[in-house]
C-alpha cells in the first residue's frame, strides 16, 4: 500500500522540504506572500476556504497510486476548510482508507507534525505509524510571532484581542492567539520574539525550527542565521507565509515554530 500525506496549503511547508518528503499541500501551488502589500488588498483576500482543493488534492494522489491518505488539517480557524471531516470521505473512492485528523495548532505547528507523518512514511511506516508519529510532535510543538498588525487576526474573529496600534507578541494555540507582550517599536518586538523563543530551548535538545515570515524576507533570513549560529538546531528552515495566513496573521509578521526532540 502507498501512503500520501497531505496538509493545509496554510500550514506553510517550505516547498523544498515538502517536495522532498512527497508531502501534497492543499491548494497545490498556494500563492506566498513575498512582497509587501496594503493592508485593504490583505484583508480582501480573509476569505473562508471550501473543500474543491483538498478534494482536488485528494484525488490527484490516489491516481498518482496512492491506496491511503493522512489529512492533516489547519487548526488556526482559518486555514481549513469548514466541514472537511464530512466533505472529503464523500468525494473519494469508499476503497481509499483516509484519516483526517486535526493538528491543534497553525502554521508549522502543523507542519511539523506533516513533516514527522511523511519521515515515517519514508522509514517504511504505515498509515497509524505516520499518524502516530505526527501527534508526537503535536505534544511537543510550539509556535510564537511577531505581528506588525494584529487588527487582521482580530477583524478575521479568531481571537479575542482588541484592536491595537502596537505590535503583538502572541503564541498561536490553534485558533488563540495567547497575548505574551505589547510594544511600540518594532525592533524591541523582535528582540522579544527571540529572546522567548531561544530562552525555551533545553540545553543538549536537538531542535527542529521554522521561522516564519510574511513579506518579512530580510529578517526572517537574518533570524535564521542567529538561530543556526547560536543554537546549532538539527533542523531549521525559513517558511513564507501563503497570501492566505498573511491575510490573518498580516503583512511583515514573523515567527517561529519548533519543537525538539
């Protein structure tokens, strides 16, 4: 039997290590966010998603010969589709085996646990040992941001924080953003956003981190670096944002998700 992982485009799963672990993202091809856009362009694109990608998606690897199917959903309240749980299993083959099961969590707090699936998978494992695999990492991951505009999460109706003109520091826990601090520079915010993260790493642990951006390209490649010289992870990637998370998490966020091992 052939076992496809599949996610939530919003998941952010950097295309080469994706591609690398024959992980299928729902939309295929989700456009990212890389240049910087107006806040009226972002919020026009907050829309709600329908299940014709996941479907779509679906499909294509059973032809491609897949006979099981892991669907690891967004769980952001934003990034997934309503009903999915319903809508998927009527639109494929009753032959098909398909699990949907919710990550708990948004952006690579999800796919992480994608990424542990598809390695599984990759080892010779089967369709409970790649689910197995994944809620292991849902345990232990963690995602924290930076978000220039965090008027977007609130008018999205995914978190109870009142509009504000100050940057926020927040954990993301699947569809709550957890408040962990305000600040009026911008600089001061990413100092933050660093010195929270790196203080949680256990001394000896080996860490696999993604650091996020969206139209935040400098940055998030100058974090990275630090990450990779102070910390020495086992495995680190830059993630962009699709248009779509932008469009809740807003233009010139960054942040971070990883868990360790």
């Amino acid at each position: 039997m052939t076992v496809a992982v599949i996610v939530d485009a919003d998941a952010c799963v950097p295309a080469a290590l994706g591609a690398g672990l024959n992980i299928r993202s729902a939309p295929a091809a989700a456009p990212l966010l890389l240049e910087p856009e107006t806040i009226p362009k972002i919020r026009s694109e907050a829309t709600n998603l329908g299940a014709g990608a996941a479907i779509e998606v679906s499909r294509a690897a059973i032809t491609d010969g897949a006979t099981e199917l892991l669907y690891l959903t967004v769980d952001d309240g934003f990034g997934s589709a309503v009903g999915l749980a319903e809508i998927l299993p009527a639109a494929l083959d009753s032959s098909t085996r398909l699990l949907i099961d919710s990550s708990e969590a948004a952006l690579m707090g999800c796919g992480w646990q994608a990424v542990a699936a598809a390695e599984a998978i990759r080892d010779g494992g089967s369709l409970d040992a790649a689910l197995e695999a994944a809620r292991d990492v849902r345990e232990r991951v963690r995602v924290i941001a930076m978000l220039e505009h965090p008027e977007l999460a609130t008018a999205a109706g995914v978190t109870a924080l009142d509009r504000t003109q100050q940057r926020v520091l927040a954990e993301l826990r699947g569809a709550e953003l957890g408040l962990m601090g305000l600040y009026k520079k911008r600089d001061d915010a990413l100092q933050q956003l660093r010195d929270r993260f790196a203080s949680s790493i256990k001394n000896g642990t080996r860490a696999h981190i993604a650091v996020h951006h969206a139209a935040a390209g400098p940055g998030a490649d100058a974090l990275a670096s630090w990450i990779e010289r102070e910390l020495s992870p086992a495995r680190l990637v830059v993630a962009p944002l699709t248009r779509h998370a932008a469009a809740r998490l807003g233009p010139r966020m960054m942040g971070i998700a990883w868990y360790e091992d």
